[in-house]
C-alpha cells in the first residue's frame, strides 16, 4: 500500500515537471515571435523610409536639373528681361534720360520705326547696316532662333528736347551680347553702331552671361609711351606697333602702315595735350608738323578694340581712325566715335 503511494506521488511530481516545462517553453517561443514580429515591422517601416527618402532625393535632383537647364540653356529668358528692365531704370536715371522699351511691354518707336514690329513684319528687311556691312535682324524671346543678328529688346528715347530719338538695340550676335545704337535721322537705311557707353555694354553681358567683363582704359596702351620715347634708342610704343589698316577717303580702299624703322624717325610724346599725342616726324625733318597718333579702346562687336587716331598737320586735324584688322577698317571706313579732333574740312 505504501509502496502504491509513493509511486502515485512521484508520478505527480513529474506531470508537474513536465507542465512547468512546457509552460516555459511556450512562453519562450511566444517572447521569440513577438520579438520577430517587431522587428519584422521594424524592417518594413525602415525599408518604406529609405524608399521614401530616395525617391524624395530623386525628385529633388530632378527638379534640380530642370531648373538649372531653363536658365542655362536659354540666352534669354522672361527672368533676364526683368533684369534688363530694372538695370536700364537705374541706367537712365543716372544719365538723365528717359526710355521706352519693349521689356516694359511698350513699343519703342523710332521715327516711324515701331519695335518690335518694324523687324518681325520684315519692314527692316534689306535696310538695316552696321557700319557699311548690310546685316538682317531677327526678333528672338529666347535668343535661340539660329539667325546671326537676334534683337531681344530694344529701347528708344533720349534727353528731354532731343530733336531725334536715340535707339539702343539689345543683341545677341552669334551668341555674343551687343548693344548697338542708332541715331538715324532720316532716308531708307537704319544705321547701327557699338555704343561706346561701357555701363550699358558691360550691364547687358551681364545679364546675358552671368559675368561682368573689366572695363579696359585708354591709360593701360599709352602707359610706355613715354618712356620708350625717352628711350636712348627711341623705340615704339607696344601699342602702336604692328600693321594698321585704314580706309582712305581718297581712292575708297584700304591700305595699311606701320611705325618702322625707329632709328630713321624722331618721336615725341605730347604730354600736355588732349590727348596725349605720339608725334612723328623724319630723322632730318626740320619743317612742318609731322604726323601724330593716339591709340584708345572703343567697342566693337560688343568687346573693347584697340583703335588709332590718326592725325596730321599743326592742329593736329583728324585724318582716319585705323584698326588692326583690315575686314573692320572696311566695315568702319570713314566712321567717327566722337571723340575725334576737328579735320581741316571742318574748319573751312
């Protein structure tokens, strides 16, 4: 009997065993699905994150690039238009002067010439020179149209009591930045030239390019003149040497010169002059004025040239303006900037 009931007991003892054992055991593999659940949701949430933050990347870079391709693909744009408008209020205050233009949606108009429509109705068609070279210009709002000559916008207007207008013409000329001027009074053709004016120049490239090129001076070409003329030799200036081409006004052709020669001639820097001349005259020259020449940057084509007056006689009078490339003394010919002395024609 007592034997039995050990045996039930320790039967009991190990059924309760057993039970506990299993009981750790399902709430261990319970603690280890709920721990692999939750990292389960844990990776699904960080992995939707990181797509969500690529994909945000992705659309930033897109966005990116499509801004960046709108301004740097085009030369012109509204955004750049705006820019010229708030420039050319602030440029014409301070010269004094007033100006419609088209990038303010009015339409210039130069006696009788209406812009933009005197170039997109072709009204400007075979009567438009730049200089003496026939040029055929285009309306463009982008700068994009492949023509040569693209106006973008144009300005007209002047001093308050001008007698005639003056017109400033906003190009892009093979995709460089020019701003020409025409004071064209009356007859058939349109003249163009470079304005002179450096602000406006300079402020359009800007605009165009994004970058303001440095404004050469005069001083920087005659800065060894004087003393290459108090040289013992006498030697030539660095600006003044090479060929120069010119058109003369006589036989309506270019011809060309050139300082030569130094020990055969006798230079001297007219210091006290305005401007301060290179005169030159033979070695032997004991008579008569001689021939004097001033070299100074104008703009052409939208950049800075070196230009030479030229000039002979006591007063000195002006004689023709040289350039050191043949094709744009042909182009100039006879052209005056403004800055030129009286010639002797003037004075009779």
């Amino acid at each position: 009997m007592k034997k039995s009931w050990l045996i039930a007991l320790a039967g009991a003892v190990l059924l309760a065993g057993c039970s506990a054992n299993d009981g750790k055991l399902a709430h261990q593999k319970s603690s280890e699905v709920a721990v692999s659940t939750k990292q389960a949701i844990k990776s699904t949430k960080t992995t939707k994150a990181s797509k969500q933050a690529k994909s945000d990347k992705i659309k930033q870079s897109l966005n990116q690039t499509g801004k960046t391709k709108k301004i740097t693909t085009t030369l012109w744009n509204s955004a750049k238009e705006k820019q010229l408008s708030a420039f050319m209020k602030t440029w014409q205050t301070q010269m004094g002067q007033t100006y419609e233009g088209t990038y303010d949606g009015q339409n210039p108009d130069h006696l009788g010439f209406v812009f933009p429509k005197a170039i997109t109705s072709g009204e400007l068609n075979h009567r438009v020179s730049w200089g003496h070279q026939p040029i055929k210009l285009s309306w463009s709002t982008d700068g994009e149209n492949g023509q040569e000559f693209q106006i973008v916008a144009v300005a007209t207007g002047g001093k308050s009591g001008s007698e005639f207008p003056t017109s400033y013409l906003f190009c892009l000329h093979d995709q460089r930045p020019v701003v020409f001027m025409s004071q064209t009074t009356n007859g058939d053709t349109f003249y163009l030239q470079d304005t002179q004016n450096s602000a406006l120049q300079a402020g359009f490239t800007k605009i165009v390019t994004g970058i303001e090129p440095a404004v050469k001076r005069d001083a920087s070409l005659n800065a060894d003149v004087k003393t290459a003329v108090a040289a013992s030799p006498q030697r030539i200036p660095s600006a003044y040497g090479g060929v120069w081409y010119y058109y003369s006004k006589y036989d309506g052709k270019i011809n060309d010169t050139q300082l030569s020669n130094v020990s055969k001639l006798k230079l001297r820097y007219a210091e006290s002059t305005t401007p301060k001349w290179l005169n030159i005259k033979g070695i032997d020259q004991t008579a008569g004025a001689g021939d004097s020449e001033y070299v100074r940057y104008k703009y052409y084509d939208g950049r800075q040239i070196p230009v030479m007056m030229m000039a002979s006689g006591a007063g000195p009078w002006f004689d023709i303006n040289a350039y050191k490339s043949s094709a744009v003394a042909k182009q100039m010919a006879d052209y005056r900037f403004g800055d030129e002395k009286s010639t002797r024609e003037d004075m009779d």
